[in-house]
C-alpha cells in the first residue's frame, strides 16, 4: 500500500506555509543548520503581490500563514518545526521530508 498523503492531517495553509518553510530551508541566504535538530530559516516578509525564494516566484496570498501565529502553534504540535514566531523556525527533519505535495503548485519557475 502506497503511503497515505497528508498523514498528519494538515490542512491548506499548514500545507502552504510548510512547503515555503521546506523551500526557505534549501536557500542558504534564509537558512542555517542546528546540529541535529533541523534547519533554522528566516521568513520574508512578503509584501506587494509576490515575493522572490530563489528562482522561484511565491504569490503573497500563498505565504499568508508566515504571519499567522495558529499555523506556527500547529506545525510545532505536530513536530514539523520548533517555533520562534514571528522570527524564525527550525524545520526539523521531519517537517524537511514531509511530502506537502504543493512545491510545483506554489513555486512558480519562469524560464527566463
């Protein structure tokens, strides 16, 4: 049996705000390593319509969960991350190899 998508139940914008915390995590200007508990990243602050991560170009609207302190609190409960809201999280390595299965959905790459 394939595994189960979604097996900690989260919902859409614990989803969203993951998949940008994962991606915060793989760009070295928003991240640092904790020894064995994870990746500390740095959310931007997303103003205007988009914002850059990288190569990648994120709608505001996707990244709304960055200033919402009930997402952190949830992602945290679950052990995804460990929490400084608004400041910065660590994306434990759970939360780093959670399948949220929205990274082409939100992150859009031109081809320019």
């Amino acid at each position: 049996m394939p595994p189960r998508k979604n097996p900690l139940g989260l919902n859409a914008l614990q989803l969203k705000t993951l998949t940008l915390l994962q991606e915060l995590a793989r760009l070295s200007g928003y991240s640092g390593t904790v020894e064995g508990e994870g990746i500390v990243v740095r959310p931007p602050d997303p103003h205007g319509d988009h914002f850059h991560l990288g190569d990648a170009v994120v709608a505001t609207r996707d990244a709304s969960g960055f200033r919402n302190p009930a997402v952190w609190v949830a992602l945290e409960r679950k052990g995804l991350i460990r929490s400084t809201y608004p400041h910065e999280a660590v994306v434990t390595p759970l939360g780093l190899d959670y399948e949220t299965g929205l990274r082409e959905t939100i992150l859009h790459k031109g081809s320019h």
